[in-house]
C-alpha cells in the first residue's frame, strides 16, 4: 500500500499523520517531543504506521463477522499493552544500567531492591492500565509510567522504617527516561499484534481464522511514497530542503482541508501562536506570530499546571468551574508563578486564577488575530490548546463580542494534527507531480512493519 506522510516537530509534541495516494486519512501518531528531536520524529512516524495498520485491521475485523467486530476495542488495548511492556522492560534495563555507575555505589543495595520491586509491581498491575474502561490521563509512555512509579515510590519510602530516600528513588528513573526517550527501539507490528491476539482471541476455529487475517495484515506492505516535514523544529529533521514547508502553510491547508469554509485560523502551539488568513483553495494571503516570547502559549499553560501540581489537561475543567475572572497582569512565563502564588496567598479561588489566565492569553491571541487582518467567517481554532475547553469557550465568547454572532467557530478533536495534514497534503502534491521519495533512513529503524 503507498501512502504519503506528513510530520510536524512542534516544540511540546510531534505530530505525524499518513494519507493514502486517494488523500484519506489512513494514520495518525503522537509524542512527546523529548530532548532528541529525530527520535521524536520517528516515534510519531511509528504510531502513525501503527495506526494504519489498524486502520487495516479493522477492515480485517469487519469481514471476519461478529467475533472480528467484538474484537475491535479489545484487541486495540491488548495492543498498547504490549507496547508499554516493551517499553517497561527497556526502562527497567535503564534502571540497572544506571544502578551499576560509580555515582550510585553508596546507596546500590538500597535503592536496587526498591527499584526492583516498583517496577515488577508495574509489570504485575499492567494489564489494570489498559482493561475495559480505564481511563489514562495521557497516552505517552512516560506520563503513565512515571505517574505509577512515583505513587509506588511513596508508598514504599513513607513506610516505617523505612531507607529508601524517595528523592533519589524517583530521580533515578527521571534520569533513565530520558535516556529511554532519546533511544529509537524497533517494534516490530506483527509480534505485538500476535502476542494481543493471544490475550484476547479465542483458541477455536473462528479465532484461528481470526488470526490467519490479522497475520496477512502485519505482513502487508506499506510503502512511503512522498513526505514532508514542518513544525517548530523542521530545520532540525533530517529532510532534504525540498521537502520542508512552512508551518503556516501547512496549518492553514490543513484547516481549510477538515474545515473548507475556513478563511481565517488560529493555531496555538506549544512555543508560538500564529494567525493565518487563507482564501478559497486554502492557500495563505496574510499572517501574523507572536514575538519570540512564549507568552501566551502552551508551555505558559503548562508552567502554570506544574506551579498548581496539576496535569496540563486538568487546566481547562478546573478554571469552568470559576464563579469569575480574576484580573491577570501578565502572561509572561517568568513572572506567571509569581503571580499565580501570590494570589493564591490572598485566598483567590484557583478556579477564578485558572479563568483570568485563560481570558489573558485569548485576548492576546485576539490583538495577533486583528494585526492579521481580523477574522473572516469561518474561523478554525486549532493547535494543542484547542483540546482545552475553558480556551476554546472564552474565545468563542470574544469573536462574538469582537466580529459578532455570524462568525462560524470551528474546532475539531485532532485540531493538533492540522499542522502534519498540511504537510501530509503537500507530500501528496509532490509524488503526483513526480517528486517523492524514500523517507529518511533515521525513521527506517523505528518502522513499525
């Protein structure tokens, strides 16, 4: 099957999304965009072939009847199960290696059994992370991972008696994830897929028939015909000049092409945001960023989730529940957890804090919006703080207020991915007018085939 990809290398997280030679959607994947952008990259481009190949098994399912149907959900967790046990035990080799350096030989034979033990109740509880109806506050390896491993560290460190320092406990694997992340593993689709299979299909005729096309599925060939590279970080991905665009050009196609009223767009990123107007084929007339301050964007979001302890998607849900706006000052990252503590010392409401700030940065975005050209119907918010529901209904409130009630509001569940449609889109154009071309070899190591 050939397809064409698309991969957006934003500073907070990598985007990838496949489109087959038709310009369907067949993959998208996600990560963290780590300290080593080429692996991130490549493990985005890996989740993305995942996902196509799930795509492809799904129709396996759907032909196999009844039992492929019933096994469509359960076969997809057993799945990622697998894939973070593989990526436990490339931790728990981390873990020792790490264990067995000169800087931990005072205190090996105490934090080598506590480490031991956290992580072989990782691998025992597993299989309650990713059973019918648990919830994940994250998807990335990491965030579930080291969120297990920090509670088991408290509880073993709290305990009476107790030698264990927990700083050290928990420093320890903040160290080895590092080392995990920067590290391309091979994972191989067929393997995994088989050993889900083996959890979840049943051992009778109809399951080994099950098994015979999930087989053909692994083992279907996927060639990469055309890519392209955008985002934050594209003059760091290993791609000829050629095949790097323009993250403005590729967020404002790939909003125009989910949404194709769209004129005008606004996409928050991690570390910029930018307003884009487009005409009627999608293409850019005018636009307008940020200054190089990140202020405003996801990474401020971000500090002030981790000033709160609290999961940046928590942000959104808490700061609805304001009874009002606190007046923010500022938006800048530097002086936010100043601010944000010492309204906290005089008794303001989180919740309040949380709707002021959010009301702070959409205004910020409003006045980038308006240098643009101002907002022509239909305007499409996309970008990471699109998934945050107190971002996405204070701006609706100020278009309204700002360009009135005719302006049509766009969001969309995978607005993140916009940015890779774009740049997939584009990859299209150019193997149709002959000028695709292998992915580079960095990614090859990470295939997922």
């Amino acid at each position: 099957m050939q397809c064409t990809v698309g991969i957006d290398l934003g500073s907070t997280t990598t985007k990838a999304v496949i489109l087959d030679l038709g310009g369907n959607i067949v993959g998208r994947g996600i990560t963290n965009s780590r300290s080593n952008y080429e692996v991130a990259a490549a493990v985005a481009r890996d989740e993305a072939l995942t996902a196509m190949r799930f795509s492809l098994l799904q129709r396996a399912l759907d032909e196999a009847g009844a039992l492929g149907r019933a096994m469509d959900k359960p076969l997809g967790d057993a799945f990622r199960l697998e894939l973070y046990l593989v990526e436990l035990t490339a931790l728990q080799r981390e873990i020792e290696r790490l264990l067995d350096q000169p800087a931990h030989a005072k205190m090996r034979d105490v934090l080598r059994p506590a480490a031991s033990d956290i992580l072989a109740e990782m691998t025992r509880t597993a299989p309650e992370l990713f059973a019918p109806g648990a919830e994940r506050k994250s998807d990335f390896f990491r965030d579930i991972a080291g969120a297990v491993f920090v509670r088991l560290a408290e509880n073993l460190c709290g305990a009476p008696q107790s030698p264990v320092p927990f700083e050290r406990l928990v420093g320890l694997y903040d160290r080895a994830i590092l080392d995990v992340e920067t590290r391309m593993e091979r994972r191989d689709f067929a393997s995994l897929l088989d050993r889900a299979a083996t959890r979840v299909v049943p051992r009778d005729p109809a399951g080994d028939q099950l098994r015979a096309r999930m087989v053909q599925v692994g083992r279907t060939p996927i060639a990469e015909v055309a890519f392209v590279g955008t985002g934050y970080g594209r003059q760091t991905l290993p791609f000829p000049p050629e095949t790097v665009r323009s993250e403005i050009l590729c967020h404002g196609r790939g909003a125009h092409r989910t949404f194709d009223g769209t004129r005008t767009v606004l996409d928050i990123g991690g570390q910029d945001t930018k307003a884009i107007q487009v005409d009627g084929d999608g293409v850019v007339t005018s636009f307008q960023m940020n200054d190089r301050c990140a202020a405003g964007c996801g990474r401020y979001l971000g500090y002030i989730a981790d000033e709160l302890s609290l999961g940046l998607h928590e942000l959104g849900p808490l700061a609805l529940q304001a009874k009002k706006q606190t007046r923010v000052n500022s938006t800048c990252t530097v002086f936010a957890g100043a601010e944000l503590r010492e309204r906290l010392a005089l008794g303001q409401r989180r919740e309040d804090i949380l709707a002021g700030l959010h009301r702070a940065i959409m205004l910020r975005a409003m006045s980038i919006l308006a240098r643009s050209g101002g907002i022509d119907n239909e305007f499409t918010f996309t970008g990471g703080v699109c998934n945050n529901p107190m971002a996405v209904k204070v701006l609706r409130e100020l278009v309204i207020q700002n360009y009135g009630e005719h302006i049509t509001v766009n969001t969309h569940s995978s607005s993140i991915y916009m940015g890779a449609l774009g740049a997939a889109m584009y990859a299209l154009d150019d193997h149709r007018q002959g000028k695709g071309g292998m992915m580079p070899m960095f990614a090859q190591t990470a295939e997922a085939a």
